[in-house]
C-alpha cells in the first residue's frame, strides 16, 4: 500500500523517503491533495536481486550436490 505524502513535506523528507523505497515501501506524492507521482523502488534494482538470489542458488547447488536421483523420473512423477 503507498502512503499518501504532500510535496512539500516530500521535497523536505527526500532522503529519508529515499531509504524508505530502498527498503521497499511506495509513496504516492500529493499536490493539494490531488496524486502527481509515485516514488516506488526501481525495476532495475528488482531485477539485480533477482540475478543475486540466481547466483546464490547455482553456489548453493554446487556445493550441495544430490547424488543418485534421476531428474527424468522426478519429471515424470510430478506430471502424474
């Protein structure tokens, strides 16, 4: 849910919003009440966790190997 700020106090509070959209929270700027904008987290920094939490799992898969499971038959049984 974003929560509704004026731009006045969004000018004055920039950088503590800032760190507040870092941390995932959404804000939608106000003109006399009216909604102008929205200061949400960018996609790019989305798509960087993402290719992190990819990376982390190919590590995590080469050092903990599975030894003596077939894949075809794991498939297989899952489509039944």
């Amino acid at each position: 849910m974003k929560t509704k700020i004026g731009s006045y106090e969004a000018k004055t509070r920039l950088p503590e919003l800032l760190r507040q959209v870092k941390a995932g929270k959404s804000f939608t700027i106000t003109n006399r009440g009216q909604p102008v904008a929205d200061l949400v987290p960018s996609k790019a920094k989305s798509r960087e966790d993402r290719v992190a939490a990819v990376e982390r799992l190919k590590a995590f898969m080469l050092t903990n190997r599975v030894y003596g499971v077939n894949i075809k038959e794991l498939i297989e049984e899952g489509r039944d």
